[in-house]
C-alpha cells in the first residue's frame, strides 16, 4: 500500500456496507511482512482521506515507543468503511473545519448525508429545508420525522432483533417509532445538558398546549443525527461480524504467526467487537481488542443482563475469541456517550427517568467501561501505563485523565490521539512491556 500516513508499512481495507471486502486489498493483506499487525478502524468520517489524517495522528506516537523493541516490526492498518459525521462534531487536534452549532445543515454534511443515503438525495434536501427554514408548525415536525425514518427504511438495513448489529439489551429503535415533536423536545434538552447553547424556547406552559415550537428544530436536528447512527450501528456490525471476523479468520490461515491487535473508536470500537462473532472456531490470530470510547452498550459481553434486563449480551462469552486482552478505555467527559448516547438507547416509551442518562441499564462501553462481567479488571490509565492489562479477559482502563478535551455535543468523544492510548494498545498486545 503507497498511501503515506507517516508510518510504514501500512495496509488498508476497504468495506461495503455489506462487509464486502475489497478483493486486491485483501489479497495485499495477506502479504504483512511484519510480527505484528495493529489494524485501527474509525468511527464517524466522511471519506477515506478523514479517516487517513485519524490514522496518522494516532500511529505518530508508535515508532518512539517501539525503539526498545528492535524483535517487532510492527505493521499498521487502517479499515475504511461507509459510515459518516456532521461537520459541526468537533474533534481535539484533528484537521477539520469548526462549524457553529445550530439546527442548519452546511453543504459539507448535506453531501455526506446524500453519500450515505444513496438514491435519497431528494429526502435529504427536504430535510435539509426544514432545518433551514424551521416552521413553527407541528404538520413540519411530523413530515420531518418521516422523512429521516424513510432515510433508513430505504436504506435496507437489517432487522431490529437481528442480534449480529443490536446490542442495546430490550431496546426497540426509539428513533424510528416515537413522536417525533417529543424525541425533538427531550434531544433539545439533552443538548442543553452537554452545554450546546441551543435556541432558547418559551416560558411554560411548554408546546404541549400551544406554545411555540421553533426552538425544538436543535432537538430535531439531533434526531436526524442520531437516526445516521442507527444506520451505522447496523452498518458497523454487519462489517465486522460478516466481513472483518472472516477476512481475519482467512489471515489465519494464511499468516499463522502474524499477531493482530484491534483498535476501534465510537462505531468503529463496534466494528472489531462484532468481528469477534465472525472470527471463526480455531482463529487465534488476535492477540488484543482495544475499544477507543466505544459507541455500544457497556452490557455486550455480559453472560447474564442485570436490572431487571432479560437474555445476554449480544457479545457474550466473545472475549473467550481473542488470545489476549479486550481493554474499554472510557471517559466521562465523553458526553455523546453519558447524554446523547443514552436517552437514544432507552426502550421506545420507558421514559421512567427524565434524564436516560441517569439509568445505567442504557450506558456505553465508552462511558463506565465493561459491566456485568465477571471477573473484568477496572484500572486508572496510571495503573495501566504502570503495571500494564492482565493477559486476557476483559479489562476497563479509565482514560479521562487525557481523554478530557471538546465542545458539545459529542464533548470529549473524539479526544483519543495520545501517546498513552496508543501505549495501553500496545501493552494489551503484549508488544512493549510497561
């Protein structure tokens, strides 16, 4: 592979969002000359060259901390799949253009959104219009709502229980069934509450009985956000339960003694996760599992649900796939996971706490790590960096202590280029010693 993203050698792998592999670059895979492969998947980006500039800034810190290693030659991957991130999502020491927040939509995201959603450029700038023009009509709301639910009805997304993409444990897709005027009034104040100055809106009594509705277009704004991550959350597990699991279980064939180590940020994190499920019975050519604040429910590997949840986790007992660590680094500072993430998890009409953030039953992996695991080691980043990860099982490194910096909505979610993280990758892989 020629691209130059400041370390060498380095692969890339492309998916559809089937899993279909691009055939040459997994032919070229096969060919690693290395020890060690740590292959990185993103999480939101609009095109392959966002997720590149991603790579380069987290591999930069790789080679210095190698030089006590001279028996590795490390090798670097970069997995590039369909997935995408609005322009106003700011991201910590990452080339991209700072936008206002605000309900309008910039020609940047309209294009990604037509990208993602092919064939529906004309919903998009319906959609588009309304965030523009922000009617103060209840009629415009209920359009609006039906026009981002068709976005992923015609998208041929996979079935609500279909458990090789859904890992919210109960969860039925809020986003899609609800009222809309009341998803964009309750996401509205979950903006709020990540510290997004959002239109202020009337005194009470609230819209309910007639108040004005135009403030709600932050929450509806939201909504159409939230429902492109739904999309991705089917999309980033059927990449990595039906196409990265197989491909790495053909690399094991292939390259026996080729050591790979996964590393996933926000859907991506969901990605090489999935893969476990699709690795096949023999496969232990993956020696690690880091998961970069984790857009998935911190309940996927859980053997049995707790409070008052039925069944298991959608990744249950798929630590027991990896030869080595699966290591959550999490961060409460990461507000798309404590606010947005939550209240777009909770069960469709279980609005038992006003704040879903409150109820743990719908929290991230990225937010408080691995739970209902047992046993699972929870470390501070300083105990990680000092005495390194145990050998296997599952292990929640609190990385809050650089994992720290953004603005709302998604506040430090996308935080993660560190030299500490990329040391706990490598500790967990047993590559460096701590």
């Amino acid at each position: 592979m020629t691209t130059d993203i400041g370390v060498e050698p380095y692969w890339e792998i492309t998916f559809d969002a089937d899993g279909d592999p691009n055939p040459a670059e997994r032919t070229a895979l096969s060919g690693v000359d290395a020890t060690d492969l740590v292959l990185f998947c993103h999480g939101w980006n609009n095109t392959p060259s966002a997720a590149r500039s991603l790579y380069q800034a987290f591999f930069a810190a790789f080679p210095s901390l190698l030089a006590d290693a001279p028996q590795v030659r490390l090798g670097y991957g970069g997995i590039i799949w369909p997935s995408i991130r609005f322009t106003d999502e700011t991201i910590p020491d990452y080339p991209h253009t700072a936008l206002p927040c605000g309900p309008g939509l910039d020609d940047a995201t309209v294009s990604a959104l037509k990208g993602f959603f092919p064939g529906q450029d004309a919903t998009v700038d319906r959609i588009a219009s309304y965030l523009a023009q922000q009617p103060d009509s209840e009629d415009a709301f209920n359009d609006f709502g039906r026009l981002t639910r068709q976005l992923v009805t015609a998208s041929g997304s996979g079935s609500v229980g279909d458990l090789a993409v859904e890992d919210d444990p109960g969860a039925s897709p809020a986003i899609l069934t609800d009222d809309t005027l009341d998803l964009c009034q309750r996401f509205t104040a979950a903006l709020a509450e990540t510290g997004m100055a959002v239109q202020p809106g009337p005194p009470a009594p609230s819209f309910s009985i007639g108040g004005s509705l135009k403030h709600l277009w932050d929450g509806a704004k939201e909504v159409l956000r939230q429902t492109t991550y739904y999309e991705m959350k089917h999309r980033a597990g059927t990449v990595g339960q039906r196409g990265l699991g197989p491909l790495l279980g053909q690399l094991a064939t292939q390259r026996p003694e080729l050591r790979v180590h996964l590393v996933g940020h926000s859907q991506g994190a969901r990605v090489v996760a999935f893969a476990l499920r699709g690795l096949p019975e023999g496969a232990r050519n993956v020696k690690s599992v880091t998961l970069l604040e984790g857009a998935f429910s911190h309940y996927a590997f859980a053997e049995r649900l707790p409070d008052g949840l039925a069944g298991a986790g959608a990744l249950s007992d798929a630590q027991a796939r990896v030869d080595g660590p699966v290591v959550s680094c999490y961060s409460h500072f990461d507000t798309a996971l404590g606010i947005i993430y939550p209240l777009a998890s909770a069960l469709s009409g279980d609005y038992a706490s006003e704040l879903p953030g409150l109820d743990r039953r719908w929290w991230a992996i990225g937010h408080d790590g691995i739970q209902a695991v047992s046993p699972c080691t929870t470390l501070t980043l300083a105990e990680a960096l000092r005495d390194g990860v145990p050998d296997s099982g599952c292990v929640s490194v609190d990385a809050a202590a650089v994992v720290k910096d953004g603005g709302p909505p998604a506040g430090a979610h996308s935080d993660i280029c560190h030299s500490e993280l990329a040391r706990v990758v490598l500790a967990a892989g047993r590559v460096i010693r701590t």
